[in-house]
C-alpha cells in the first residue's frame, strides 16, 4: 500500500529535495508552502505523516502542530528546522511532534526517520488492545486514545498520553529516564533526558493537586520516576 506524505516547507529548493528523495523511496508526496494551507489540506485529506518545517508564513509549523493536535488528529509529524536548540526541539515535541529534525539533513536519515515513525505508528495500532487501564482515579482507553481523572476529561498531548499509558503499564517499576526516552520516544541520545522531565511535570500539573508532593507519579531520585496507586 502506497502512502502519503504532506509536505509543508516554504523553501523551494528543499521541497525539491524532500520530494525527490521521498517519492525515489516509494512514498506519494503532496505539498504546500504556508502553514494556513497546511491545516486546510489537513482536513480535507488524509495523509500517513507529515514533514513539518517550523519557519513558515502565516503560521509557523508549532502553530500548525498544535492546531492539528487540538483537533484530535494524531497524524505523525516530524518537525524540521534550522535552528539546533534544545528549547526549539523539547518545545516542539510538547507541541504534539513525533520527531525532529536539524537542518541540513541528509536524505537517508530522513528517509530513516520516516520509516521509524511510520513503522512505530502501525506496530503500536497493531498492538492497542480495547482496555481500560486505571490507577486510582485515573482512567485510560488507549485504543481511542482518551484519559480522564476523577471522571473529567485529561486534555493530553500524544506524547503526554503515551508516556501515561507507559508509566501505568508498568505501574509500582521504577523508570530510568533514559528507559523512558528509550521507550516512549524510542530516543537513544544522551542529553536528551530534559524532554521526560518537562513531560512528566506536564503531566504532575493535570494529575496531581500539589506537585511538590506527587501522589501519582513520583521521583526517584537520581534514578528516574515510578507510578504507584494511591488507594
């Protein structure tokens, strides 16, 4: 089955370049060059991922994550830029990214980036079970990709989400962050680890009446953090 990859990049010589070496690898490829056009192909198109470039007209590609994810739609997206800055990139995936990367890429490694994203997608659709996961009075459907906490709905990024899925199903294990990048990002980069603190303290605000106190999720320090029920 042949997939569809939107490209959303004003530079014209990259959009060349993206969708050379995209449909070389066998991938259909749709364009446009602002990020208002982006979200209007969106609604109206389905496609199995996103090339996403930060630095456009009219609505710069955070924006255009963020939009997309707002609207529930957890299409993959992988986030280009120019800028190397650890801000840019955490900010970035607590947009709603599954991905970054750093111009000037090479083909291959975005072509590799791609692929994982694309088959980490399917295999996690494959593998969603229709369950409940509960841990005091938090509740998880990971098959509709919905969450609730004390019976209202947890407004949850994608990375929010699977991160609380991962800490509940392995709930009273202590969770180095690196496993937990490793797992829930599929990250293996030192240095990297700052993303699963801001994610976690994202989290410890919609979960916890006193974060400094954490009933749900808890620090082990100099290790990582453990999950416990509370009842």
């Amino acid at each position: 089955m042949e997939r569809t990859i939107l490209i959303v990049e004003d530079e014209p010589s990259i959009v060349t370049l993206i969708k050379y070496n995209l449909e070389k690898a066998g991938f259909l490829t749709d364009v446009v060059y602002n990020g208002e056009d982006a979200i209007k192909k969106v609604e109206k198109s389905t496609f199995d991922l996103i090339v996403l470039d930060l630095m456009l007209p009219k609505m710069d590609g955070m924006e255009v994550c963020k939009t997309i994810r707002k609207n529930n739609n957890y299409i993959p997206i992988l986030m280009l830029t120019a800028k190397d800055d650890e801000y840019d990139k955490i900010y970035g995936l607590e947009m709603g990214a599954d991905d970054y990367l750093t111009k000037p890429f090479s083909p291959k490694e975005l072509i590799a980036r791609i692929n994982a994203i694309l088959r980490r997608t399917e295999q996690r659709s494959e593998n969603v079970a229709p369950l409940v996961l509960e841990v005091g009075d938090i509740k998880v459907h990971p098959d509709r990709f919905e969450a609730f906490f004390k019976g209202d709905p947890l407004e949850l990024t994608r990375k929010e989400f699977e991160l609380l899925v991962y800490l509940i199903q392995h709930k009273g294990q202590i969770l180095s962050r690196e496993q937990l990048l490793s797992s829930v990002w599929e990250y293996d980069f030192v240095g990297d680890t700052r993303i699963v603190d801001v994610q976690v303290s994202h989290l410890r605000d919609k979960l916890e009446t006193d974060s400094k106190n954490p009933t749900y999720i808890k620090t082990v320090r100099g290790f990582g953090y453990k999950l416990e029920d509370p009842t």
